[in-house]
C-alpha cells in the first residue's frame, strides 16, 4: 500500500474520518490496528516479525527498569540487542555476507557454492528495528521510563505514517503524544495537506520523472560517457532526495492532520557546504540515532586516542551506516566515502576557521555558493557509488567521466532540459525557504503567494504529467 496510491488514499480518508469520531483512548487502539492493516498489506506474515521485536523490547525495557542489579539489567538489554538483530541479519544480510565470506576464500583458491536463502526482505524492518531498539537504549539509560502500555508502545513502534520509511522517532517524543490528548485544529490540518501536496508533487512529478533518466544509464552494461553519467548522477541526487523527502513530507503531514508533531528529518540538505552541516540536515533522524547510540559510544570507548579516537569511530559509525542501506558492497564504501569526507573536515576545520571573511557581501555570498557547489558535486560522487549495482560499475563510470567526456554522436540536449524541468520548482522553493528559514513559508505566505505556488505545480503537471502506475519509493528497499 504505496503512499502515492488510490489504494492508500481511500484506506487514510477511512482512517481519518473514523479517527475524528472516536475519544483518545480508541483512536490509539484504531491506530494500532490501522498499523496492521496497513503492514499486513505488504505481506501478513512480516506482523509476525514486527510483534517479536515490540513484544521483545517492551518485556526487556520493563525489566532493566525493575532490575537494581546492574548485570542483570545489562542482560535484558543484550537480549534486545541479539534478538533484534538477529532478525534483522537473517532477513537482510545473511546473503550478503555468505556470498562475501565465499568470493574471500575463493581468493585462497577454495571454490564452495554460497549458501543462499529464497527469502524476502520485510519493508520497512530497518526503520522499526532501529526506532524499537533506541527504546530500550533510552530505558537502560535512564532518559526515559518504560511503559506499561503494551497498546500505546505497540502504536509507537508501528505508527502506519512512519512505519515503512521513518522518521525514526524517539519513544521521548512519540511516546508522550500517543499516551495524551492530542489536540486537532484547522491550522495543523492545512498544513498536514500542505505537506502532503508537496512531498506527492515531490515524489510523484520530480522523482518519478527523473528516474526516466537515472534508470537507462545506471542500469546500463556500458559502454559510458562521462556526459551521461554526469547528467544522471545530477538527476539522481534529485531524484532520491524528493523521493526520500517527498515520503518524509507525506508522512509528517499525514500524522500532523491527526494532531501529531513528528521530528524534521530533511532540512535543505544541499545547501550544506561542508560534511558535517550536510548530516545535519540529511536523514536528520537517522544521523542522531547513529550518532547517540553508534558514535558516541565509541568516540567515548576511544577517548585516550584522542582526534585518532574521533576518527575511527567517524569510520565505523558510516560503515554501519552505509551497510544499513543496504547488503551490498556499493553502500559500504558509499558509506565509508562519508566517513572519510567527515574525517578530513575535522582536520582542516581548524585551518579553514583562520580563514577571513570577506568583508564585501557580494564576494560572501558568492564564496558561500561557491561552497555549495563544491560540496554538492563531492556528494553526488558519493551518489555515484551509493546507486551502481558493482563496484566495477562504479569504476567504469568514474572512468568515463575522466576519460570519456565527450558528447560526439549524443543528444544531451533533451536530456538536461528534462534535468532542468523537473527540478526548477524544488531549487526555487527552496531557495525561499533558505532565505525565510522557514521551511513553512509557502502556507504562511499570504494568498498571491499561495496562488502562484500551486499554479506552477498544476502547471507543470498539466505539461510534463506523471508516469503512469505508482513507483514504490526507494528506501522502502532500505
């Protein structure tokens, strides 16, 4: 049941109009079997899985919470652990690592076949699994009190709008919203549909669009030309991100029509100069989980190594967070790439900070977009990497763009005008939302504003149209 469907349209009009009839004690219990529905809707036999990690997290967080023993609470959480990421490992990585640990033996000369499973991959399992796990972390911690609601933890791990993609939310924040009242008003509901509006126009008129470009040259077997791959790599950093954002967007809108406020989880990503205001911004909710519950502790196991400490725990939070894209040794090094942009950044900070600043505006602003696309290109790069099947791809492409940039016999032509007009809008909203900081403008804008918004939306999918069929969005596969 894909957000950009009828399907899916009909199922939360449903919900909604039930969800207004009913107090707050069952408008949870209706959320949490909306949750099911929507998920069993992909495939009923992945609840099962779902109902072992809540049920797993909500048992052991009680009991670290009602432990005084020390070692017996940190067996409660260890269990947690191994139980969530054994299902998660199973599912999503045992291949992988099979088909790995084969093809480093056969560099021994030892031929085995790898050992594969024929199984399918839960949606959304990544999202959950991390939002459930960050529970039972915060309890052992002390940050938080566990529930003894067994319905509203249920809710919060599978809330329908966050369950599939994130934003992966903290019990801290999600918890307290589902336990109280929630207040519904007019203005909440207008800008629910707002974000609604844009993350669909993202995702259906931007992203869908561009993939008609990334797909024939990412997908191709070669030959390459740097042109081409320039051109849909640009277009893929435009297309993940409007279908990453635009689903962000529909689910922030879809809870706040119901009266809940959901994290920020993209804030102009690339209007990010350097590496670490670009994860700021990014998958905003993922980088803080990495960066509580992955780099911190490893930053503070490390700490007598000093910048040396800092360093290696940059490089193994991205790692991780690179392999939790996805099985595949693309992401890893995609992963790895981010890791080491972020260590150099620490250590030329320092020099980059002595630097003067222009005193004249023109040349401040300038070094500033100068900054911007600099930095933009170098995550493309990344983008590069991230979205190749192969790491022979992936060299083959890098090839052709430092050998092969030649345009002889190509019609590029369309190709970047295409570029151009699916992502016009995006630039220059955003580029009002930058200057207002206020990623809300456009609804508080006043009725002129408003007017000319829509009439470009409806204006440029009166022009171009949409593809035809509901594309399912790509970090569903995440």
């Amino acid at each position: 049941m894909l957000f950009n469907s009828l399907q899916f349209a009909l199922f939360f009009i449903i919900v909604f109009i039930l969800y207004l009839c009913f107090n707050h004690k069952w408008q949870n219990r209706l959320l949490l079997v909306a949750s099911c529905i929507f998920y069993g809707a992909w495939d009923w036999r992945f609840l099962s899985l779902i109902f072992i990690s809540i049920t797993t997290d909500y048992l052991c967080s009680l009991k670290i919470r009602g432990s005084p023993v020390h070692k017996k609470r940190k067996r409660f959480l260890i269990l947690s652990i191994l139980v969530n990421l054994s299902i998660l490992g199973f599912f999503k990585y045992f291949n992988f690592f099979s088909s790995s640990v084969t093809a480093f033996l056969g560099i021994f000369g030892l031929t085995i076949h790898p050992f594969l499973l024929k199984v399918a991959v839960p949606v959304g399992i990544s999202f959950y699994t991390f939002k459930s796990m960050s529970y039972t972390f915060d309890v052992y911690a002390g940050k938080i009190e566990p529930t003894r609601d067994f319905m509203d933890y249920a809710l919060f791990v599978s809330f329908f709008p966050q369950l599939l993609a994130g934003p992966i939310m903290r019990a801290q924040d999600l918890l307290p919203q589902i336990s109280s009242h929630r207040k519904l008003s007019a203005a909440y509901f207008w800008e629910g549909c707002y974000l609604i509006f844009w993350g669909l126009f993202q995702k259906v008129f931007i992203a869908d669009n561009l993939a008609k470009i990334v797909y024939p040259v990412f997908t191709s077997q070669g030959p390459y030309y740097g042109i081409q791959v320039l051109t849909a790599t640009y277009a893929f950093a435009f297309q993940i991100y409007c279908d990453f954002a635009g689903y962000s967007n529909i689910s922030i809108g879809i809870a706040k029509c119901m009266g809940f406020e959901t994290t920020l989880n993209f804030n102009l990503p690339y209007f990010a100069t350097h590496p670490q205001e670009f994860w700021r911004r990014w998958h905003i909710t993922l980088s803080m989980w990495l960066r509580d519950y992955i780099f911190v502790p490893i930053s503070f196991a490390k700490r007598s190594w000093g910048s040396a400490g800092v360093a290696f725990a940059l490089m193994a939070t991205f790692l991780l967070c690179g392999l939790w894209h996805g099985a595949g040794w693309t992401y890893v090094v995609w992963g790895g790439y981010h890791g080491a942009l972020l260590i150099m950044y620490m250590f030329i900070k320092p020099v980059l900070m002595k630097i003067p600043s222009p005193r004249n505006i023109f040349l401040k602003k300038a070094g500033f977009v100068l900054r911007m696309v600099f930095f933009f290109n170098l995550i493309c790069l990344g983008w590069l990497v991230f979205w190749s099947p192969s790491m022979t791809q992936v060299f083959n492409m890098l090839h052709a763009l430092m050998f092969n940039f030649t345009t002889s016999g190509l019609d590029i032509k369309p190709v970047v005008l295409s570029l151009l007009s699916f992502t016009w809008l995006l630039v220059l909203v955003e580029i009002v939302q930058f200057l207002k900081k206020d990623l809300m403008c456009i609804p508080k804008s006043n009725v002129v504003v408003k007017a000319l918004f829509f009439a470009a939306c409806f204006y440029l999918l009166a022009k171009w149209g949409v593809p035809s069929g509901s594309a399912a969005f790509i970090y569903y596969i995440f």
